[in-house]
C-alpha cells in the first residue's frame, strides 16, 4: 500500500501534491509524503491517530510480543463476518449494526456497490480481505508514522489533522495527545471513527479548505 502511495507522490515539474488519508490511510500519506516532500504542498489526516508517551509504548510491546493479535481490534476484526450470498444478504446485514446507522444517506449504497467483491463460493465477499485488517490493526505504523510527521514540519510542510469528537480510535490513541501533537492544525467535526462516512459533505468541505490553508 506505501508503494501505491508513494507512486501518486512521484514528483512532476511544477506540481505539488496535497495528500489526503483516513485512519490508516493517513499513516501512508505521512510516510509518503516524508519519502517525497518536494512534492508535497499539505497532508491532511482524517483521524488517523498517532499513540504517543506511554500509550505508543504499550503499543509498541503489543506489536514485539504478539499480543496485538490476541488483545485489541486485531482479534475482533479476524472474526468478523466476511461472507453473504448476494450483495441485498449484505446490506440487509450491514444496515442492521449501530456503526453504519451512522452513516450519512447513500453510503451505504456505495459501501455495497465498491467494497465488495464477488467470492469464490459465488457470493460477495470484502474487498479488503479480513485477516488484512486484522494485520492493519495489529500493526499500525505509529512509530514510522510519528518520524515522518516530524521530517515534515522540518521541511515546513503543514499537516492537518481532522478528528472525530466521538471517535473510539482517536480516544484510545490520546485525543488531547493528538490535540497537542498536531496544534495549531487540529480541526474536529462532531462524529466518531468513520468521518468520511458519517459526515461526508462537512469532511469533503474541510479537506478543501485545508489543501489550501498551508
């Protein structure tokens, strides 16, 4: 997935990138963009958290000793469900959980049509394998992602955080940590984890304002 990024950042004469992520999505933006800052006007994070102080720490043990993949969203996201015999089994399925009830109106339309893919048994499946995930969230590249934020600002090229005020992610990691570590570019909008989603509109609009705010 960092090649992938990394190959949007290739640098062009003339032209500079504002890269835009969410949750692990902003981890390779900020990696990315360290690797290529020539190229980079802003990067804007949409709750992506990075774990500082005694939380990365911890952190860090639980990815060292394995227990990241037995404690935490790691184990939960290996066990989710990741089969439906049709894509309506799917929304039906999907639009009963809490989290997506949240949702703003038609994601969850566009959610069925391009995160899903068809299985090899002939039903549909996630795009993004579970176990994928499930390595994200035992992995997450807070370390590599806390230097490039700091290559950045010594490069002088502003990085916006954008945070959900409800956000479990955000909470876990340290919200006035993250507050204080991405002051004066901290922004928040009244949603949890999935901003993209939730608020749609309101994040499409900041994300703008932002690309163009230095």
């Amino acid at each position: 997935m960092l090649d992938q990024a990394l190959g949007l950042t290739q640098p062009r004469a003339g032209s500079r990138h504002v890269l835009v992520g969410h949750s692990m999505g902003g981890y390779l933006a900020l990696q990315a963009a360290a690797r290529h800052p020539e190229a980079v006007a802003a990067v804007v994070l949409i709750d992506s958290p990075i774990p500082t102080g005694w939380r990365g720490k911890l952190l860090s043990f639980s990815q060292l000793t394995g227990l990241a993949y037995r404690a935490g969203p790691a184990p939960i996201a290996a066990r989710r469900r990741d089969q439906w015999p049709s894509r309506a089994a799917a929304r039906e399925f999907f639009a009963g959980k809490a989290f997506v009830q949240r949702w703003a109106p038609g994601v969850l339309d566009d959610f069925v049509a391009h995160a899903l893919v068809t299985a090899a048994n002939g039903g549909v499946t996630l795009r993004v394998p579970r176990d994928t995930e499930r390595d994200i969230y035992a992995y997450v590249v807070h370390r590599p992602a806390f230097h490039a934020l700091q290559r950045l600002r010594r490069k002088g090229i502003a990085v916006h955080y954008i945070a959900g005020t409800q956000s479990e992610e955000t909470r876990m990691a340290g919200y006035a940590e993250n507050e204080r570590l991405f002051a004066p570019r901290f922004h928040a909008l009244p949603t949890g984890h999935l901003i993209p989603m939730e608020a749609p509109v309101d994040c499409a609009a900041l994300v703008l304002k932002l690309a163009t705010a230095g």
